[in-house]
C-alpha cells in the first residue's frame, strides 16, 4: 500500500485539524526525506507580522513525523511513536510560504528493526530546517522520537 503526501494532508484534516487549518501541507515524502510548506496569512500570524512559533513547530513537527509514519507503516508492524523531546531556535521573521525539509529518514529504519528485534523502545533525533522563499533559514526544530514495538 501507497503512502503519500496526499494521505498525510488528509490525515491532518481529520486527526490534527488544527495544522491543517493554519495551512500546513506535506509536498513531499519518500524514504529519506519529507518537505512540508506553510504560508503565513493572517490566521497563523503573532503580533509581531510573522508566522507564530507553534505553527512553525507543527510544520517541523509533521516533517519529522511523516517520516517515522512511513517507516512504520513499511514495517508492516503496530509501533507507536511519540515525541520525547523537541528544541527549537529561530533565527528570522518567517513571512511568505515556509519550507521546513527532514532528511533524517535513515535514522528511522534502524529503530524501528531494533525495538522488533527487542521490544524495548528506541529513542532517535531528528532536524528540520524551515527556510523562506529567499532561501534565507528561519528556524531549525529538533525533536525526539520513540518507538516502541506494541505488545
């Protein structure tokens, strides 16, 4: 079965629409990477005429997290996957269209086979960069992922 970035944009109309009405979409998944796009608009903004901090971090969130979804879901297995831990820094105003690209897909595979192999949860890091229209980085989110086979 096909998992795409169609299925994760429906995914968070129904599961988590409070991204999907800030405007967080997933362009783009595959095996080691995932981009997700956010444009700031009225509705996501702070008081500050940019992007709110938490609409970011669901962005990032979702570009990480897509990820550790698709390894489950071609593992075949029920695993379940929680954020432990996140850390943020921002580093501009994010105004216009937000790209926040993972690449941290390879971390995920290795986890997911050792917490089948022993049925102790896996912790895992994994980065994504947010970068304006410009190419200028915004912000860089970090979060902890942990994997745990269900018994």
């Amino acid at each position: 079965m096909q998992f795409t970035a169609g299925d994760i944009n429906k995914f968070l109309f129904f599961k988590l629409p409070s991204a999907f009405w800030c405007g967080v979409r997933t362009k783009s998944l595959d095996n080691d990477q995932c981009i997700v796009t956010v444009k700031h608009r009225w509705f996501n903004q702070n008081p500050f005429n940019s992007m709110y901090f938490a609409v970011q971090a669901m962005a990032a969130e979702l570009s990480t997290g897509a990820l550790v979804m698709y390894q489950i879901k071609k593992s075949g297995k029920k695993i379940s996957m929680l954020v432990a831990n996140n850390k943020g820094n921002f580093t501009k105003k994010a105004t216009g269209r937000i790209t926040f690209v993972c690449q941290d897909g390879h971390l995920i595979e290795a986890a997911i086979h050792k917490t089948i192999a022993t049925g102790e949860g896996q912790t895992f890091w994994m980065k994504s960069i947010g970068t304006d229209q410009k190419g200028d980085k915004v912000s860089e989110m970090e979060f902890e992922w942990s994997v745990r086979i269900k018994q």
